[in-house]
C-alpha cells in the first residue's frame, strides 16, 4: 500500500462512508469518493485510483442492494438484465471515449441535469407512485421491460463507458420514468444494476493489477456501513426524503461539471 498519513486515511475512510451513503440513497456517491482517492493518492497511477474506487465502492453498492431487496418489491431479474445490457453498453462507451472531447459532453450534460432538476420541482407526484400498487404493476409491461434493457441499461451504460460522473443518478431518474417505480425501489434497482457494472469492470482492473486492495479493504468496510445505512433510511422516509436527496445531488453534479469544464 502506498505511504499515506494517518489523517488521509481517516479522510479517505469518512469520505467512503459518506459516498456509500449519498450512493445508496440516489446515486452519485462517485462524484465524492474518487475525487477523495484522487487527491489521497496524489503519486498513484490513474488506473490504480480507478481500480480502488470500484474495489471500495463495489462493496457498498452489494451491502445497499441486499438491504434493499430485503425490504421493498424489487423485480430482481429485470435489474440484472438491465445490469447486463449497461455492462455491454459501458464497454463500448469505453472503445469510443477516446475520440470525443470531454469538453464538448459537459455542457450538454449540464443543460440535461437542469431540465431533470426542473422536471422534479415542477412535477411533485414525479417518483411518488406504490409500487406495491396492481395499477401500477399493471402499467409495467413487456414493452418497457424491453425499453428499460434497451434505454436504461444500453443507453446509460454506454453513457458511464464514454463520460461517466453521475451515472447513479441517472439510472434512478430513468428507472423512475421508464418502469413507473417510486423512487425508493428505482434506488433498489440502480443497486443491482450499479453492482453488475461495478463487477465488470472491477474484474478488468483486478486482471491489469490496478487495484490497492488493502486500501481498497479498509475503505470498503466504511463504505459498506454508509451503504447500508443509507439505504435503511431511505426505506425508513421514502420518496419524498429521496426527491430531496435527488436535487441536491444533481445541483451539486452541475456545480461539479461547471468547474471541471472552465476552471479545472
């Protein structure tokens, strides 16, 4: 393991717990955990960083989704279909991410998270549904099934491949609008799906020996509990605690995407 201070350490462990719990409820503990290893690791490779951020966040992601399933109506199959198709879909954003300008994605990323952050302020009832709901699971046919695979899980896979920060977040707001889930169970089933392409592409990094898998352990641990929490008290306030949590994430991605695109 690399030589890090204690006090990095310290920061690194809140900075997984945090990112578990921010992940677990709505997505987009990424945009908080890698910039944490980033400046932790300052000397290490940028593979390596990558590799140990999905070593660390793998683990939470796993612990939220069983705390998840245990506790709400999840459709596990169709998540990990969906899993499977952003798997493949993250695989070939990777082979086309070299040709395109990261510059040229950000603003029209930005443009799209405040549509998504109006679209949720002005339509309350956005993600409130039952899903417990027979109309509700009525609605959900064999037609957006195949549309969340294609839609959500292609699409947005492919988005995490070619760009990546706020992926998390995304798929909660697509499964919400795809599938008709409240917003508890779209968090349910972004965790499946989260775990699948987490595997994946942790399993590519572990085989080029980019992960530091002691820092990786003890982070994960923390990450794991921030998961768990997380998603416990999320089942606990349900959507409109989660819309909350939504709308700060994405103000906070824009803020993010807005410095990396003219100041960083």
């Amino acid at each position: 393991m690399p030589d890090i201070s204690l006090t990095s350490l310290v920061l690194l462990c809140v900075a997984a717990a945090l990112a578990g719990w921010i992940d677990a409820v709505v997505g987009g503990g990424g945009l908080l955990l890698l910039p944490a290893l980033l400046l932790g690791l300052p000397q290490a490779p940028a593979a390596q960083v990558l590799g140990t951020n999905k070593a660390v966040a793998i683990v939470g992601t796993t612990g939220a989704a069983v705390t998840y399933v245990r506790s709400t109506p999840v459709e596990v199959g169709t998540a990990v279909r969906i899993g499977l198709a952003a798997l493949a879909g993250s695989m070939g954003g990777a082979f086309f991410a070299a040709g395109i300008s990261s510059a040229v994605l950000r603003p029209v990323i930005m443009v799209a998270l405040l549509a998504v952050a109006a679209f949720v302020v002005l339509r309350p009832a956005f993600g409130a549904d039952t899903p417990s709901d027979p109309a509700l699971r009525r609605r959900v046919g064999r037609a957006r099934a195949v549309a969340a695979v294609v839609v959500v899980g292609g699409g947005i896979g492919f988005y995490d491949g070619l760009f990546g920060p706020g992926t998390g977040t995304f798929l909660v707001l697509a499964l919400t609008a795809v599938l008709h889930l409240d917003l508890v169970t779209a968090s349910a089933t972004a965790k499946i799906v989260n775990v699948c392409t987490n595997g994946g592409a942790l399993v590519v990094f572990a085989w080029q020996g980019s992960v530091i898998w002691q820092l990786a352990a003890l982070m994960a641990v923390f990450n794991l509990a921030g998961g768990t929490a997380g998603a416990l008290m999320a089942l606990r306030k349900g959507s409109g605690f989660v819309r909350g949590v939504l709308l700060v994430v994405v103000f906070a991605l824009v803020v993010k995407l807005a410095f990396d695109q003219w100041w960083g």
